[in-house]
C-alpha cells in the first residue's frame, strides 16, 4: 500500500512533456504486421533500436532476447519473493491508407473526445501507448529513488496483432519466465476483467478450373464454399452464455477463391471461420464441430459437371478465454495503485477481443488489462494515443511497482 506522501511524490514526477516525447518516438519506428507475423526482421529492429535502448538508458542491464526475439528486461534484487510482469508489444497494423503513419503528429484531442493532446500514428492506439507509459513508470520509479527490492519484469513481446500466443509461450514456456501477477495494455483506462477465447478453422474446398462459358468442363470451387458456409453456421450449436461475456459467436471473417483471372470457374476457395469460447468450453470439440460439418460437402457433386469437390479443414490459431475477478490480486493491485495514484479507482469491464491474457491466467499467472489504449480509433486513419491517458497509465504502473516491489 502506498502512503499518502509517497503517492504526491511520485505523481509530481510523471511529466506529460516525456510521454508525449516517448509516444512520438515509439510511433516513428516502423513495426508493422507483414506476412512473416513476428519473424518481420522491422519487429526486431524496432525493439532493438526503440525499446531496448531507453531500457539501459534507465539503468536496466539484464536484458535478454529469446529465440523469437523477444526482449526479456529484468529489474530488482528478487530479495522479497514478490514480483510483476509489466507485457508490451510491438507488432501494429500496417500503414494502409494512414499517410502520416510514422510521423507522431501531435493534435488537439478533444475534437475527439479524449483530454488534451494526443499523438497520431500506427499502434499508437494499441501497442505503442501502452508501451510509453510502462517505460515511463519506470522512469518515475528511478526518479523517486526507490531500490526495486523484489522482481520487476518487462516484456516487449514480437506478437500484437497475429491473434495467437506464439510469443508469449516462447517466453514463459521457452525462457520459463514468470511473475505473481501480470497486466497487459488496455482500454482508454479501463480496467478488463475478462474476454472470450477464439479459434480459427480454415476450410479450403477444390474443385476444377474451367473456362466460365463452359461450367460442365469444371467443378466450380465457389458453390462448395457457399455450401460449407450454410452447412457450418446452420449446424454449429451455440449453447451457454456467459453474464458478462455473453454468448459464443461464429462468424465468417474470410473468403477468397483462385486462380485470379477473369471468366474462369474457380478451382479453389478458402474460409476462415472464427469461433468465439466461453470460459469451459472445449477448443478441441468446438473444430469437431466445424469439421465435421464442413466434410459433408467433401465428395459433393458440382451440379453443373458432377465432377466432384474435395474439401479439407485446418485448426488455425487459438486464444484462450480469460476471466479474473474484481477480488483477484492483480485486479486489487491494480485498483489500489489507482485510487493513491489517480484519486479514483478505474472502471472494469469485460472485453469481446481475445488477447494473450486467456494464457497467462490459463498458465496460473493471474492476469487483467490496464492501460492507456484507444480502442475506437485502433486500425482506422486516426489511430492515436492519449497523451494525458499515457501519463495516467504511468502513474498507474509506477504506483503498483512502489507497492508492491519497493
């Protein structure tokens, strides 16, 4: 718990001007998604050059890089037995049709609903706000002159937008990293209590290629698909219901067909279907489900040819659902540092996007999300972070590593 006079300090030395300088700094270096996912050599670059230097800059020595080129920082005696995981990540949408996407245009926020300033730029809503207001913490910790009695760990995972825990497994499984408790970015200060978990079933159906003016020479990958996407959503039971996640959902995120070319039937079609899970439910049953449908079709007859369609089914990514409650350790520590550090404790909620929070609670390290992200502008053209938000998420961070390390 922190004291009264403890708190004033450390709240004088969060400084609006350094959030807004490390938030522009972290959007001008480029770390998008590409097709490599987190082998992109930009990811490693990025936290080579834009993460881990301020890192050292602050007096963190015992930085290591695993074999997915995560950076593992490491603070503190270990002396007490106590320890956080403060979870970053690099990885942000590609720049698309944002043209000032790694400028950090400073803006007025106000025009759109957010206090003060802000900061333009891709994964500033997301992953690069958040990222700002962690190093920050640990600048006003520095600051305030507090020895880090226990365990402080700081993580700047390769993952951000893959929609898969590939990089944080390689951390806690690969490095066998772990902390008592650990927060990931959140929304605009919200504090998320839980999520929904996923999986994506990728259904290919193949046929024959023919010339469009003669379908009876083909077998026309199209109508298979439009059949495994009728027989899949009228076939698939939704049962069960959470009272604050709500429902499972089933929905058809993707569709493409080949070859690419004009007037040809189209030897092949490709569907994703993502698949949303409440807390207990079965990932492994939930594909069955999926698959058996979708093989129904396998062997079908095109109805212009009769040649017959081949159909295969892939369990693609999954996320675990997540789900921690108001009277969770890491919830109370986060709420504690709030009220000394904002005045306030922060709302909760629970969120519909799956993230790797469902893993980390699912491997025993109790885990919710805070901080500074804007979700309602993430992947759009106005992608931007709140620079007063950032510097409340730091104060946050700052007051629970005071707390509970210190």
């Amino acid at each position: 718990m922190l004291d009264a006079a403890l708190a004033a300090r450390m709240k004088a030395l969060v400084r609006l001007d350094r959030c807004r300088e490390l938030l522009v700094d972290l959007v001008r270096v480029p770390s998008p998604q590409t097709e490599l996912l987190e082998a992109e050599p930009l990811l490693r670059e990025f936290i080579r050059k834009a993460v881990d230097p301020k890192l050292r800059a602050m007096g963190v020595d015992r930085i290591r890089y695993d074999a997915m080129g995560n950076l593992i920082a490491e603070l503190g005696e270990n002396a007490t037995g106590r320890s956080l995981m403060l979870i970053t990540n690099a990885m942000n949408q590609p720049q698309a049709t944002m043209k000032n996407a790694y400028a950090g245009d400073v803006i007025d926020a106000r025009p759109h609903g957010l206090p003060g300033e802000a900061v333009l730029g891709k994964g500033a809503s997301e992953q690069k706000g958040h990222m700002a207001s962690v190093l920050h913490a640990i600048e006003v910790v520095r600051a305030a002159g507090l020895p880090i009695r226990g365990r402080l760990i700081v993580l700047c995972c390769t993952s951000g937008e893959t929609g898969r825990h590939d990089a944080i497994r390689s951390i806690i499984e690969g490095e066998g990293v772990r902390a008592d408790m650990a927060v990931l970015g959140g929304t605009g200060l919200k504090l998320t209590l839980g999520n929904r978990g996923r999986i994506d079933v990728f259904v290919t159906v193949h046929g024959t290629p023919s010339h469009s003016a003669k379908p009876f020479d083909g077998a026309n990958a199209i109508t298979g698909a439009i059949e495994v996407i009728g027989r899949v959503l009228k076939g698939v039971k939704l049962d069960g219901s959470h009272p604050d996640l709500g429902r499972p959902t089933l929905t058809v995120n993707h569709i493409r067909s080949f070859p690419d070319a004009t007037h040809t039937v189209q030897d092949r079609c490709e569907i994703t279907f993502d698949r949303r899970l409440l807390p207990g439910d079965d990932p492994q049953a939930a594909f069955e489900e999926i698959r058996k449908l979708a093989m129904g079709v396998d062997g079908m007859k095109d109805p212009a040819s009769g040649k017959p369609l081949r159909v295969e089914v892939v369990l693609g990514p999954f996320m675990h659902p997540s789900l921690v409650t108001p009277d969770s350790p890491v919830v109370r520590a986060v709420q504690a540092s709030a009220q000394a550090m904002l005045g306030r404790e922060v709302e909760m909620w629970h969120a519909p996007s799956a993230f790797d929070q469902g893993y980390l609670n699912h491997v025993g390290i109790p885990t919710c999300n805070f901080g500074a992200g804007e979700h309602q502008f993430a992947h759009t053209d106005l992608d931007m972070a709140s620079v007063d938000r950032v510097a409340d998420a730091a104060a946050v961070f700052a007051g629970m590593i005071a707390a509970r390390l210190c």
